[in-house]
C-alpha cells in the first residue's frame, strides 16, 4: 500500500486510513493508495465489510489544489483521473462506509458519496466548494449529490460552496447516521450491523428517487439560479455547477459525469478559474514575512484596549471581543461611550437576528468590552489600538499620552489609513513598539488589515501583528510606511482618474457602471459616497502643503465637500439618496456643477467611451502598484492582488490588479500608459519597473518568483 494510505483490520472489516497531513489532501498517491486498499479488501476472503477514515484531524479536505495549476499549464497529464477509482469504490461488492469527521469537501465529499454508506460525528462539516476556485466539482460530486440530497439542497451546495453541517447533512440524506463518541469505533460497528444484516453494496449512481420528479427539479434549479444570479455577479462556475447538477436530472449517470466533465475542463482552463486560484494561493503567501521566521517569538496578546467609540473604533473592539479577548473600550465622555456601546450592541443585534449568533454568544461577547472614559486600567493591555480621527497632531496626543498609561512592552498600534507612522511613532520614546494596523470599514466585517511597518518597528511587533491579524480571522498584510501605504496611495490614483473622467465629459453614473459591470463591489464615485466623502476631504486638507506645485488635482470633490454633501449620512454626495435608503439616484445639481467646473477650467468635454473609463482606472492602479513594489512599500505582487480584493472589493475572479495586468499583457498595459502620459502629462509617467517588465516580456507573477 502506499505510505499516504494504510491498510488494517479490525477482525471482518477492514479499516482504510488515509494519513497525508495536515487536511489529508488528495495529492498524487492517495487516490492510487484508495484504489489499492479496496481492491486488495476485495480480494481478501476473511474481510466483510470496509470503513474508510481520515487519520489525523479530518476526513479528506479536497482536492490537491497545486495539481489544478499543474493541469493548466500542461506540467501534468491527468492520467486515468480519479472518477474510474471512484467508479472501482463504488462498485466494490462488500459494503463500505465512509467515516467523516472534521471536513468532507470537495474530492473528499465525492470519496465519501462513492462510498455506499457515510457516518460523521457531530461537529464534522461536508460540501463542495469548488465554485471558490472558479471550478465546479469534477468527480461526480454534481451527479452523485442530487441522487442523495435532491436537487434543491445539491444545486444550493454546487453553486453556491458553503458547508453543511453534519446533522443538516443527516437530514438531508448524505449521510446515514450521526455517531456520537469515538468515529472509528461506531463506523466499525456500523459496518458490522450492515455485514450481520445481509445488506449489500448501495451505490448512489443507482439511486434516483429524488432526482425523478422533472417539474420540481427545474423549479428547485430556477430558485438556484437566481439565488446565484444576484449573488455571484460576473462569476463564471455557479452557473455551469447548475448546469451540471440539471444534467443529473436529465441524462444517465455515466452521460452526467461526462457532462460534468466537459463543463468542469471549461471552468479549469478559465482565466476565471486562474485568477481564483492565484488569490487562494495568496492568502497563504502574504502571511508569510521574508526575514521573519514562523517561529520568531511573539507577545501573548490576553488583553486589549481600543482608544475611540467611533465606527472604526467599535468595529475593532468588536474584532478582539469575537476571538475572545477582553477589550477596554475607551471614549472621552459618557455620552460618547454610549454612543459607541449602542452601535456595537446594535451590529451584534442584527446577527443575532440572522441566525449567525446566539443571544448567549452576543452576551459573552459584550461582557468581554469594558466601557470607560479614563486610563487607569490601560497597564493591563497588551495592545492598544488608537482609532480616532485622522488628525497628525491628534493622533501624536493620543500616543504620548499612551506611553504614560501602558506598560513598557505594550504595542501601540494606529488605526491610520494614510498618516506616517514614523510620525506617530515619534510622540513615543518607544517607536519600536510602535506600528499601523489599519482596519477597513465596516472593521467587524472586512477581512483584511494593512498591517505598517514603521522604520523602527521590531520584528516581534510585526510578528505579534502578523498573529493577531490571524487570531481575529483577519488577513493580515504587512506593507512599508507612506502617503497611504498600499491600498490608499494606489486608491488615490484611481479614484483621481474617475473624477478626471467626469471633468473631461463622463457622468457620474457612467463611471460607476462601467467599473462595477467589471465586477467590482460598487463603482468608485458610489464607494466615495459610501465611505462618506468628509473623510478624504480631511486628509487632503491635512496634506495640502505637500502638494507638488503644477500639478493637476480633481476640482469637483472638494466643492461638493463644502456644500455639505459628504455621501450617504447626508443623504447627498455624488448622488442624491432618498431617507432610510442607499440607492444611489444620479443629481443634475452634480452633472451642472461638473459641467460649469470644467468650463471655467479651460477643460474640453467629449464622448468618452466604456474601454477609456476601465482602463484609466484600472492602469493608474497597475502603474502605482509597480512603483510601489519598485520602491519596497509592497513585498510583493500578491500582496498588492489580496489587499485590493479583500479591502476594496476588486473582483475575486480577476485576481486583483496587478493579476489582471498580467493577463492583458504587461506590455498592452505599458503601451497604454505610454499613451495616456502623451495625453495627460506627468501623472502618468510609466513606472520603471512595469517599462523593465513590459519590455524584457515578463509579468508581475514573475517578478513575485524572483522573490521567493
């Protein structure tokens, strides 16, 4: 047997346990160790029945996903493939049940439904994820699932990714029995009263009860689709796993898993399918620190506190409340505490009316926030995180006064979006305590931190940073000290682009389409008015001084700003909204201002089309991002790709900018800058390192390996 696959028995059943840590993953020589064990079983008179288990923490997590990428570049022939080993399980002649505990997805929930039998103790989960890679399941499982679950709970499953919990999954009917206690001993057990009973092999190829009734099954796949259409906008695989599953419905089992097959190959070799696997990629490669081993020591971070009540600040303590630490909660006055405390409870309140949290877990989890006006209990902290308003001389007041109430080793950590570190850090005389941490908004929800290494920050707060950013199920990303980092530099040029546009004869709402049809979360003048359109004008005011003389500035947003039109609180920005709705309605007010701004400026409107909108947008992102990574202030490409898609909502299927520059061609891209520097002046001078790489014919994905 193979080292990955082990064979025993416990008297008439014999016992298969796959052992490939951590997830037992499917890699080359696990399904060939399956396919020797069941057929070695076969053979052997003296066994009756077969248990296939999981050694370690789990069942099988999936597929292994370095194989896919192996597939699509042509580094791998795929061989016989796994649906004929599949195909010798599911038709072994003695019984056999699959154990699951931990998780059964994707490849592994396939094993276990080719399996005639499953059992799963109580906490273990099942599901098919795939659509999550951009790919459908490829081993029956859109065939296989509906036999068992119907189609209703198989489509939902295929399209859409999430888990299912063992005991819905018992409901359901994927699997048999719930097994309380030790899993291998009642799978044994179990597999023993199937033996005793005379009962033989039940393969869910043959079984159709529930996928037999044509007029509910399109019902169910209508209801599906719809689901999908308003939830995965843009995305490729939901569609085709609907379509996948409606083959179950329609065609034999063996015509189904053909079908599967074709759409399955359709999804692998998309750019879609591409781009997604290189950001399930990246969220593993940006935890990883050059220069700072995985093991470096860190402080054990038991308490924290939070230094303003407003949204952020809330948002944040609510973050170290959730991973179960306990959290001073720190405003200046009663009043503003209070405020603070009802938006949490309120955010708290709203999930527990969802379902996704009890009311006792609400209730823990308020407990864990102590409420307070002053410092005296801030020499208990481990970190302080500082979240008041965007002000330089602020912020210095907050840290100098920091330093007087915590404890020598207690990292001071800014919730800065665009501000010095190094000038924060100054106040201090402890600057390599020191470091940013900036939370995207709402900060409970966004998945990502930007994690600012001053100059003197250590490498134990920068590891500390690292782990707490993972401990509050956030990605954390390490960058360099600007004028707003990564996200908020590269944000700027983007952003200053679409109000370009605007004064050079694009609408408001022509702007927004173009980018939020190419898929992003919302279009960047609606994203302004969300964010609130006060918070931008703030820092320019803070900056103004350090604007190069000459050089041209966006004219419009800042006359909206005085006119007290700061987005969605004020029920107007760069469109109006309506009380008690964020349905952005486009304002004549603001198409007039715009066109008599752009009169007085000398600016010549015209027709500008879709392609000129994405790709000023778009290529003033890729043009920064490389001159960011030039400069070091990024460690890498993808660290740029995941930053973008978790905290800005760029397209997940794109793979983030500087993903998406690679796939148009560096030097398409470097073409068009060129172009656009003729037409707009200096702004748009090429960076260095996007000439060298557009030139030499490599991409930034290179550029990343030459890292590694």
């Amino acid at each position: 047997m193979s080292d990955l696959v082990q064979l025993t028995k416990d008297g008439e059943i014999a016992v298969i346990t796959i052992n490939n840590p951590p997830v037992n993953a499917l890699s080359p020589g696990v399904p060939e160790g399956i396919k020797e064990s069941v057929e070695a079983s076969i053979q052997d008179d003296a066994v009756k029945g077969i248990v296939i288990i999981g050694g370690g923490r789990t069942f099988i997590a999936g597929a292994d996903i370095k194989e896919f990428g192996k597939m699509t570049s042509g580094k791998k022939d795929r061989g016989v493939g796994f649906n004929p080993i599949l195909k010798i399980v599911e038709n072994c002649p003695k019984p056999i049940v699959a154990a699951i505990h931990g998780t059964a997805f994707g490849g592994g929930l396939e094993t276990a439904m080719a399996c005639h039998y499953r059992v799963a103790v109580p906490s273990a989960l099942v599901g098919q994820p795939e659509v999550k890679l951009g790919i459908i399941p490829g081993a029956g499982g859109t065939q296989r699932l509906p036999r068992l679950a119907g189609v209703a709970v198989a489509a939902e499953m295929c399209a859409v990714g999430n888990p299912v919990p063992a005991p819905q999954a018992h409901e359901a009917g994927i699997v048999d029995k719930i097994i309380d206690g030790d899993l291998l001993e009642g799978a044994v057990a179990f597999a023993r009263e199937l033996v005793a009973a005379g009962k033989p092999p039940r393969k869910t190829c043959d079984q159709t009860d529930k996928i037999s009734d044509q007029a509910a099954n399109q019902k169910a796949l209508a209801a599906v689709r719809d689901k999908v259409a308003k939830r995965a906008r843009g995305l490729m695989a939901p569609g085709k796993a609907i379509d996948a599953v409606e083959a179950a419905t329609k065609l034999p089992f063996e015509e189904g898993v053909a079908r599967e097959q074709e759409l399955f190959k359709e999804c692998l070799h998309s750019d879609q399918s591409k781009a997604m696997i290189h950001v399930f990629f990246g969220e593993r490669a940006v935890a990883k620190v050059p220069g700072i081993a995985k093991d470096h020591p860190k402080i054990e971070i038991k308490r924290a506190a939070v230094v303003g009540g407003g949204t952020m600040g809330g948002g944040i303590t609510m973050n170290y409340a959730n991973a179960g630490i306990p959290v001073l909660f720190k405003e200046i006055s009663d009043e503003a505490l209070e405020k603070g405390l009802s938006i949490i409870k309120k955010n708290y309140a709203a999930t527990v009316s969802k379902g996704r949290l009890t009311q006792e877990q609400m209730d823990q989890r308020m407990a864990l926030i102590e409420p307070t006006t002053s410092y005296d209990k801030f020499k208990e902290a481990d970190i302080v995180v500082e979240a008041v308003f965007e002000e330089m001389a602020l912020k210095k007041k907050v840290f100098a006064e920091l330093e007087k109430v915590t404890r020598p080793d207690a990292i001071l950590a800014s919730n800065t979006s665009t501000l010095n570190i190094d000038e924060i850090a100054s106040a201090t005389s402890k600057p390599d305590y020191v470091i940013g941490h900036h939370f995207f908004s709402p900060a409970n929800v966004m998945r990502v931190v930007e994690i600012v290494r001053g100059k003197q920050s250590s490498d134990t707060v920068i590891a500390t940073s690292m782990a707490i950013a993972k401990k509050i199920n956030k990605v954390g990303i390490l960058v360099g000290n600007c004028r707003g980092f990564v996200g908020n530099r590269m944000f700027h040029c983007y952003q200053r682009e679409a109000q370009f546009l605007l004064e050079e004869g694009a609408r408001v709402e022509q702007v927004d389409k173009v980018l939020y049809d190419y898929g992003m979360a919302m279009g960047p003048l609606a994203v302004g008015d969300l964010a609130g359109l006060d918070v931008g004008w703030r820092i320019r005011k803070e900056y103004k001084h350090l604007e190069p003389e000459g050089i041209r500035q966006p004219l419009v947003v800042d006359q909206i700003c005085e006119m007290g039109r700061f987005g969605q609180k004020t029920g107007a920005g760069w469109y109006k909204y309506e009380a008690g709705s964020r349905a952005p309605i486009p304002d004549p007010e603001v198409q007039k201002l715009i066109e008599e701004t752009a009169a007085k400026a000398g600016i010549e409107r015209r027709e500008i089309s879709d392609q000129e909108i994405l790709e000023r947008t778009l290529y003033a992102l890729v043009n920064e991002g490389a001159t960011i990574l030039a400069e070091g202030i990024a460690l890498r490409a993808v660290d740029i790709d995941m930053l973008y898609i978790l905290g800005y909502g760029f397209p997940a299927q794109r793979g983030g900018p500087m993903w998406y520059a690679d796939t148009v061609g560096l030097k398409n891209v470097y073409e068009r800058v060129c172009e656009f520097e003729k037409q707009h002046g200096s702004l748009w001078a090429p960076s260095p390192l996007l000439k060298e790489l557009a030139e030499s014919g490599k991409t930034f994905a290179d550029y990343d390996a030459s890292k590694a």
